[in-house]
C-alpha cells in the first residue's frame, strides 16, 4: 500500500483541490477501509470461484484505480477511487494467504509464512 510514501504527498494533493488537509486525509482513511471490508468479500467468492480468478480480479481492480487516481479530477472522486482501489488490494491480504494453506501445511507453511510476514514487515508502507 505504501501509505508511509503516500502521505508525504498529502499537502500537495490539498494544495492542488484547494481543500483542507483534513479532506485529503480521507484518501487514506477510505483506502483503508475498502482493504479491510474486502476482505470479507474475497475469502468467501475465493472459496467457491478459486484463488487464482479472484486474485487476478482484484489486483485489476487495483491496477484500474491505481491509473484512474491518476486522472481524478476532484478530490470526491479521488476519495471513491482511493476507496476502489483500497478494496482491490484487499485480494492479496485474503486470498494470498488462503493460497498458501492450499499449497503448503505444518511445518512448512509456518516457515513460508514466516518469510512472507518478514517481507511485508520490511517493506515500505
């Protein structure tokens, strides 16, 4: 998500809507929330549709959202797309973790959960 290198921007972002700081943060607050109510979605549709068609349909709805925060021309629209997007990166959280359960147990998914857990601790964001 690299919220820690999307904040930087926030007082750009103001500054080009021409609206309170307190606005732009709702960007951030609405991604957040998209990424945890999707959760709640993709696990069950991963169940019955499979892990691979439900990764691949969300990580396009975040690719999609990722290009049209890019072209938002008001600061509502970029809050609905930011949510948008914040949902469509919710897949990985779900259904990548349910993915590896599928491909590993025991004492091997520990240690492949341990190393993906490092990588997301050490990444940005």
């Amino acid at each position: 998500m690299a919220t820690d290198l999307y904040s930087v921007a926030l007082p750009s972002i103001a500054n080009y809507f021409k609206v309170e700081g307190s606005v732009v943060q709702l960007t951030i607050s609405l991604n957040l929330v998209g990424f945890a109510v999707s959760g709640l979605i993709y696990g069950p549709l991963s169940d019955h549709y499979g892990r691979r068609p439900m990764m691949l349909i969300g990580m396009t709805i975040f690719a999609l959202a990722s290009v049209m925060c890019y072209i938002a021309d008001s600061i509502m629209l970029l809050i609905l797309i930011r949510f948008i997007q914040g949902a469509g990166a919710g897949v990985a959280g779900v259904v990548g973790y349910a993915a590896i359960r599928d491909m590993y147990s025991g004492s091997e998914y520990s240690r492949v959960i341990s190393k993906l857990n490092m990588v997301v601790a050490l990444s940005p964001g």
